[in-house]
C-alpha cells in the first residue's frame, strides 16, 4: 500500500510538498487542554503547509462529556475520518466494525519499525491495530513536602496505611486536605488501584470469568476511598473532580497527595518550585504490591471517512519520532518509539517515580480490560454515578461493588464467547 509519508524526516516534517486533490478531514480530540490543542494545530499546520490541498478541521470535546459527544456524532451521521482515541473507548468503536485496522499502515511506514514492542502490543488490545498508540499513562503519586512537614510527617508514605494517617494528618491543618480525590470524570483508576492493592491482585477476574471488583478484599478498597471522603481527607467538593481540579488542588497546596499520569507533572512543575514536591510510586498493600494503571490513548481511523490513505499520512505525521516525542513532553505521556527513554527530558528527577515504579518488583502495572466492549461506557456513565452515591453516603461500598461486578461478569462472558 503506497503512502504519501515514505519521505517523512526524522524530525516528523515532510521534506517536499505532496500534491493531494482538494481533501477535508475531520480530526477529533477530546482530552481537551489549551495546552494540548494548541501542540496539536501546530502539528497539523505542518502537515497542511507541506500537503497542499489538505484542510483539516480539529473539534475540540471536552473531556467531561467528550465520549457522549463523540457517540452522538458519529450515530449522527457526523462521523471523522480520525479521533483521538482513549483505550477503554476502542473495543466499543473496533466491535461495531467502525474503525480502520492500521496493521497494514504500519507495515508499510518507514517509522513502524521502531515503535516499542508495549506499543504495538496495546494497539492490538482489541485484535487488530485499531489505533496507533501516542504515548502511555502510568499512574504514580505526587506529594507535597512543605505540607508533610508543617503536618509532621516524617516521609512519603510507602504503604496504604501510612498513606490514610498521613492524609489524616494533613486534614488537620487548617484549610488543609490530605489528598486530591477524583470523584468525578475518568476516577475509576483510583478505585480500580485501591481494590486492587487491597486485594493482593490485579486480575479483572477468575478462571471461570467471574469479576473479582466485588471480593472481600476489592470491597476494602473500594471502603478505603470511600472512607479517605467521608473523613474529611479529601475536599468535600472533590466529589466531583475531574483532572483538572485535582491536579489545581495539587499544585495551590489545597492538598498534600495526587495520584496521577505524567501529564499533570507539566502544571505542576510551572507552577511548584521543584524542591517543594516529588513522584513516587503508589503505597504497596497488605500483600506488600501496588498495582498502579498505565492507560494509552492514540489516533484511530473510522471506516467511514472517505480518504484513508491521507487520514493514515496525518496520522503517521503526528506518530513520528520527534513529533512523537514534542507530543509526549508537551503533554506528559510515555513516547512510544525506541530509545525514546534516552532522550534527557526523561532522565530527570521529575520522573524517578514513574521509572522506580515500571524497575520495581513490588509494582506490577495494570492494564484496563479494554477489550471488553462496553468497558468505555463503565469506566465514563456506570462506575462514575455510582462511586459519586457512594462517596455521599447513599449506597454502600459492596452495594456498588456487587453492580460492577456483575455488569463486567457479563461483559466478560459476551467477551469470551466471541472468541
């Protein structure tokens, strides 16, 4: 299959103009930032300036209500030729037979042998490579020392327990909380973590296909949140954070503890002197393991559009080498090609929590079981309602527990039997 980027620079330039007949494409991206818009149009505008003829609109959904945006356009009839594709959103898309599979793409790009074996791999979560990964989330935990200290905690905390007595202490300073709670869009990871640690594993579910989110020990950890909430460990208004809020509480000292990807170290760092905080993995459980999530969000392609092949060179512009790695320190994401890890934006200290935790034996990274169909719409309608109940107190940590589980038991058996 020809593509028009077999002449791509390592710098993710087009070295001579292609000459396409008058194309539109329609790209959307929805973990919405200025920040993150204004890198992505700078990369689409390099694309535009050496492909004359090509027109690329950016719609912008906000992340807060971005995956039912995005489902009301394209069962609208409004359907883009490429999105920014997060991957508990791809099996849903990859099931109903919408989305392109990129193998033969990237077969055939001159940058697709040098993507990492992770990344590949987390393209193919649904079979195929129904999206080309752009950079990984690994969660890690952000603390404040100055707060530490006036709380007279000797250290970060290494261990769930020493984490709740060191929030408890922080919530007695006054105006003060120990840790920056996501109540609302995109929390499931802290609930997924928590039971998890708790419960010694981060297997979704048993042998026979049953999900293990309802087990005593997830049940203690899905209470441990709940109890970090109604204690006063958390803000009273977290209960409906998203990203943004948690990371603001960070960084304006409204609390001392964060647990959050790469990206959110870009706002922190310009806005906390370096010396005043540090990442380190997250607390290990009574089984001595932490099972912190990587998440990864990429480019997909709909089988819709009607320019493929210049959807796949826009898409190939955005995923190479040194685009690739603007991206990823722009907005705070693993890369995804080799040797990227040599790169000095990522041998500092800022990043020696995230490092410590993919090096240490105690922390085993747990991946989402995106492949499940309708796990999008747990983790962004189900799981969000009902942890929000629970954190106010109107249903009980197994109440929530039992109604999740049952729903991924089913999904998993609707999985299972397609196999």
């Amino acid at each position: 299959m020809k593509h028009l980027l077999k002449g791509i620079a390592a710098a993710g330039m087009l070295m001579c103009s292609a000459a396409y007949a008058e194309t539109n494409l329609k790209l959307v991206e929805v973990i919405t930032s200025p920040e993150r818009t204004k890198v992505l149009q700078t990369l689409v505008d390099e694309f535009e300036a050496a492909n004359e003829g090509v027109n690329i609109e950016i719609v912008s959904l906000p992340w807060g209500s971005a995956f039912e945006k995005l489902a009301t356009m394209v069962a609208g009839g409004d359907v883009p030729d490429i999105v920014e594709m997060p991957e508990r959103w791809a099996a849903l898309y990859a099931g109903s037979d919408q989305l392109v599979a990129l193998d033969d793409y990237v077969a055939s790009w001159d940058h697709g042998s040098t993507l990492t074996e992770k990344t590949v791999q987390m393209g193919r979560q649904t079979g195929e490579m129904h999206m080309l990964p752009y950079g990984f989330y690994l969660r890690a935990m952000f603390y404040n020392k100055t707060l530490l200290a006036e709380a007279g905690v000797d250290g970060p905390p290494a261990t769930m327990e020493e984490f709740m007595a060191a929030s408890a202490a922080v919530s007695e300073l006054d105006g003060k909380s120990g840790y920056c709670l996501r109540g609302g869009p995109g929390g499931l990871n802290a609930w997924v973590m928590m039971a998890a640690a708790m419960n010694g594993t981060n297997e979704f579910f048993t042998e026979d296909g049953k999900s293990r989110i309802n087990e005593p020990g997830s049940v203690a950890g899905i209470q441990y949140l709940i109890d970090m909430y109604q204690k006063g460990y958390a803000p009273k208004d977290s209960v409906s954070w998203g990203f943004n809020e948690i990371v603001a509480g960070f960084y304006s000292g409204t609390c001392a503890f964060l647990d959050q990807d790469p990206d959110a170290l870009i706002a922190v760092a310009e806005r906390m002197p370096a010396e005043d905080f540090a990442v380190i993995p997250m607390p290990v459980g009574p089984a001595g393991k932490a099972f912190p999530t990587i998440g990864f969000v990429g480019w997909s392609m709909f089988e819709a559009s009607e320019h493929k092949d210049e959807s796949f060179d826009l898409i190939a512009h955005l995923s190479a080498p040194e685009a690739n790695a603007t991206w990823a320190k722009r907005i705070g994401v693993i890369p995804v090609h080799k040797g990227a890890d040599q790169d000095p934006h990522f041998k500092t200290e800022q990043f020696k929590g995230w490092f410590d935790t993919l090096n240490g034996d105690e922390y085993v990274p747990t991946v989402m079981p995106v492949y499940l169909e309708q796990f999008g719409y747990f983790a962004d309608s189900i799981a969000l309602d009902s942890s929000q109940e629970a954190l106010l107190g109107q249903r009980s940590a197994q109440d929530i527990a039992d109604e999740w589980a049952e729903f991924l038991t089913n999904e998993y058996a609707t999985w299972k039997a397609a196999q």
